[in-house]
C-alpha cells in the first residue's frame, strides 16, 4: 500500500519482511505516525529486547542502502512531485468512488421502484 502521509515508493529497498506485529505502524502522541526507527525501538522496548535495536536497525540501514535493493535517493523536488502526483490521485480514485456509489444508489432505487 502506498504510504499518503509520508508518500513512500513501492520498492525492494523500502520493504522488510516481518512479522504482523512489526508491521503495525504506532502512532506518537500528536497521532503522527512514528518514523520506522521510531517504531522499531518501541517494539524493542515492548518485547524487552533492546539490545537487539541496532543491530535490527543496522540490518535494515544495509538493506535499504546496500547493493542491488538501495532505496532511490530523491531530491526534494522528485518527493514533492510524487506527493503533488499521488495527491491528484487520491483525489481522482475519491471522485471516482462517489460516482460509483451514486450509480449505485441511482440503480437499486431504480429496481425498487420496478417491484
């Protein structure tokens, strides 16, 4: 899924497998998101096991840095053309939602006008 807050990429670099529980975004105080380091040193500190946060935090660095899955390195202006793009998206799937949902309220009132 695409992140619409922080407008993250589908791609190998940006993807670590793990559990259910890991996966699960938190949320700080203010309801903002946790950033993953964030949330990784929550869940370290959750499951009593935060010798293991840099280590993990190392392992997912190299991940996203190293070899043949480094995440892209994008500008500032690359991040706010793909937050502009996936804005207008999010706009476009909202309307298109509506429009399906009024046909389908416009066909059911049809059919139950014809009973």
């Amino acid at each position: 899924m695409f992140n619409k807050i922080e407008y993250g990429l589908h791609h190998p670099g940006n993807i670590v497998p793990c559990c259910k529980v890991c996966n699960t975004r938190r949320k700080k105080a203010d309801n903002s998101y946790m950033s993953w380091e964030e949330h990784l040193y929550k869940v370290c500190e959750d499951n009593n096991t935060l010798e293991y946060y840099e280590e993990r935090r190392n392992a997912i660095l190299r991940h996203m840095n190293d070899g043949k899955f480094k995440y892209p390195c994008l500008s500032n202006e690359e991040k706010n053309a793909i937050k502009i793009i996936a804005d207008s998206l999010y706009e476009n799937i909202k309307l298109e939602v509506d429009k399906s949902l009024n046909l389908f309220q416009n066909l059911q009132k049809a059919f139950i006008k014809s009973i």
